[in-house]
C-alpha cells in the first residue's frame, strides 16, 4: 500500500553509504607502497636464507638490486609503463650479475597485471612481450629446459594480460554502475519533490476553501452583530464571540496554507497529479472540505467495490479543525483506495480514537505475511505515503506504516489537537 521514504532519506542514506565506503577501502597508495616493501622484504629474506650452489651469494649489491626492481611497485597505478620499465630491466640486472631469481621473478609479472588493468590491449601486448622476454632470460638463467623456458615465457604473460584485463573491465563496470545509480538517485529524488509538491498544491486548494468557510461564517456574523447592535446587545456580543472564534481558525488554517507553501524548488504542479484524480474520482462527491462525518459514506462506497470496511470511533467526539478533519479524511480515503487497487483483501478496519491532546487514526487490511502482502500506490507511483506524510506534517502530526506482525499492513496517523468550542456554543 505505500512503499517509500520521507524526503531527504535517500540523499543523507546514500551521503552515509560513501562515507562508510572511504572508511572500509584503504587508499590505494597505501597499499601499493605495502606491497612494493613486503616483496622487497620478502625478496631479501629468501635471498639470504636460500642459497642453492651454482649462484652468487646474496651481499649488499643483491640488497640493494632487490629493493630498486621492487620498490617501484609503490607507484604502479600512477606510472604503470614506467614502473614496468624500471621492474623488468632491474630484474634482467639482477639476474645478469648471477643472482638466484627468488622472489624478484613476481615483480615484473604484478607490474604486468597492473599495465593491462589501467591500459588499453595494445600497450598490454607490448608489455606482454616485454615480459616474456624478461622470463626467458630467468628461465635461461636458472638452466631450465628450452620447453620449459618457452612455456614460461608464453604461459606467464598471458595469464598476467588476462588477469589485468579482467580487472580493467570490471572497474569499468563499477564506474558505470556508479553514474548509473547516481542518475537514478537523482531521478528518485525528483519524482520524489514533484509527487510531494503535487500533494501540496492539492492540500494548498482544499484548505483555501477552508479559510472561505471561516470568511463566509464571519461575514454572516458581522452582518448579523451590526444589525442588531442596538436592539439586542447580547445577539451582537455572542455574534461578535462566534467572530473571534472561527477568526482564530481561519488564521491557524491560513498560517499552514502559508507554511505549506513555501517550497524550497520551481515546480508548477499546478493539476494536482494523479492522486488528487484518484482520490477525487473515489470521493465522488463536490464537496471539498469532507470531515470525519464523511468516514461513513466512504466506507460504503467502498463495501460497493467488494471491501468491508469496519469504521470504529472511541472516546468523546469534540469540535475540531476543518483543516485537521479534512486530513483524516484524506488520509483514510487514499489508506483504503490503495486496499481496493493493491491489497487484495475483502476486509479493512478503520479504528478513530478520540483522547484528551491527539486524535488516533489506525488503518489496517488484513493478508499474507511477507512483501507479497504490501501494495503499491497506483501504477507505479510509490508515492501515496509521501502525500500521506505531508499532510500529517503540516498539522504537527506523525505518521507511520508497516507490516503487520500477523500479515498485512498498517497506517497509524497521529494529529495533536487544538480544541475549541463549536461556532455558537
């Protein structure tokens, strides 16, 4: 029946969701720097440790051979051409002197994966060839077979290419997928302005006759209290008591025609959209200013189109705000539209409950547990609870809405209450 957020929550969600990004990646320098010294490190230790005959001693040449072909991996995002240059050719170096290859042989292959993920095909082919050469001559170096030399030099780089261009093309797929879900937050946050500004403009007409109401009522007054100014005084003073009254209600319902809208965008909005349509077309009646004695005939209409509506009021019923009634008319009315579109349900309860500082709405249908059970506002809206929520706010309301523990979904309004005498009493 309404399935959205209050206006903001996606832009503040998705502003928190970037920030609780940046917390859980590490910067990629700093990563890159960690590597570059662990395989300097781990270069060094196995050089040491691992001696095999046949191979110079590792000393402080080899120390410092080791540490220039693997530092420079600290900088192979930034200048992968170079760095594979530098890798490659310290390596060869290296080996050239009589070194054991160690773990120096993985320095030019990373360098490798990291030029085919951040260059195109073309500049990882000439890299790739690079490479192959740089392995053959280790493979040569350690007295390997010609097959065996010839299967490194062909298996090692392509499997560095394939595994680089892989990681290329998903991070172009993360770049897209990141413009794409910007757009349609973007696009999310505007349905979501236009549909709130729609409802306004609706709630702006219906609380103008409001305030006509009170301007008829007090013209009548007037008139009546001058007309008997002089032959009956106490008519006049009690004219002149209803003024003040109903004046008092029209400055309230004026004050939040006037909050209602000052907007903080341009949006013209000026039919009233398509729920003010529906909800109009479910009324069926002229009247704009519906109140809580209208509950009654909205149920029946809707036991017309095949759902029972069980309408329950408790406490002691008292004079309220035509702006504050027309909201709980609303509000049930779109609440109960959306049970006969999307709900599926022959049965709704409306339960109106009356208490010393609020007025209680609970609209609830019965069905399944689980999503299936929860309706959508009209074909593809999702807005019917944005509406709802605005018109609960302009009055100081609250309301929420949710599953049911026991399967199908519930409205709860909450409006405080500004009591006053009914006009003449």
């Amino acid at each position: 029946m309404f399935g959205d957020r209050p206006r903001g929550s996606r832009r503040e969600g998705f502003g928190r969701g970037r920030v609780r990004a940046r917390i859980r990646r590490p910067d990629p320098r700093v990563v890159d720097a960690i590597l570059a010294v662990a395989l300097a490190a781990g270069g060094c230790v196995a050089g040491q440790q691992f001696h095999p005959e046949g191979w110079v001693r590792f000393d402080a040449t080899a120390y410092l051979l080791t540490c220039a072909l693997s530092l420079p991996l600290a900088l192979r995002r930034r200048a992968p051409v170079p760095v594979l240059i530098a890798s490659g050719s310290m390596y060869v170096v290296y080996l050239a002197v009589g070194y054991q290859p160690s773990l120096n042989f993985w320095a030019p292959v990373i360098a490798l994966v990291t030029l085919a993920g951040q260059r195109p095909p073309r500049s990882a082919a000439m890299g790739a060839v690079f490479v192959a050469a740089v392995v053959a001559f280790s493979g040569i170096r350690g007295r390997l077979g010609p097959a065996l030399v010839l299967a490194q030099a062909v298996l090692v780089p392509v499997v560095a290419v394939v595994i680089g261009d892989g990681v290329r093309r998903l991070a172009q797929r993360n770049r897209q997928l990141i413009l794409l879900t910007a757009r349609l937050e973007r696009e999310q946050e505007e349905r979501a302005r236009r549909a709130i500004v729609n409802e306004r403009v609706r709630i702006a007409r219906e609380l103008h006759d409001v305030v006509a109401h009170h301007m008829s009522v007090i013209t009548v007054q007037v008139g009546l209290a001058s007309y008997v100014f002089d032959s009956d005084p106490r008519a006049a003073r009690a004219a002149l008591d209803v003024i003040g009254d109903v004046g008092r209600d029209a400055l309230d319902e004026m004050r939040r025609l006037l909050s209602l809208l000052r907007v903080d965008f341009d949006e013209d909005g000026g039919s009233g959209g398509a729920e003010g349509r529906r909800a109009d077309a479910v009324d069926g009646a002229a009247d704009p200013m519906p109140g809580l004695d209208r509950l009654a005939d909205l149920a029946e209409r809707m036991s017309a189109v095949g759902v029972t509506v069980d309408l329950t009021t408790e406490g002691v019923p008292r004079h309220l705000a035509p702006g504050l009634e027309l909201c709980v008319y609303r509000i049930v009315q779109e609440a109960l539209t959306n049970v006969v579109k999307h709900a599926g349900t022959p049965r709704a309860d409306v339960r109106i409950r009356h208490l010393s500082d609020r007025l209680c709405v609970s609209i609830a249908n019965d069905g399944p547990r689980g999503a299936a059970s929860r309706p959508r506002v009209g074909p593809g809206t999702g807005h019917g609870l944005i509406g709802m929520r605005e018109r609960a706010k302009i009055l100081g309301g609250t309301l929420s809405a949710g599953e049911r523990p026991e399967g199908g979904f519930r409205v709860h309004l909450t409006l405080p209450l500004d009591t006053a005498p009914p006009p003449g009493g």
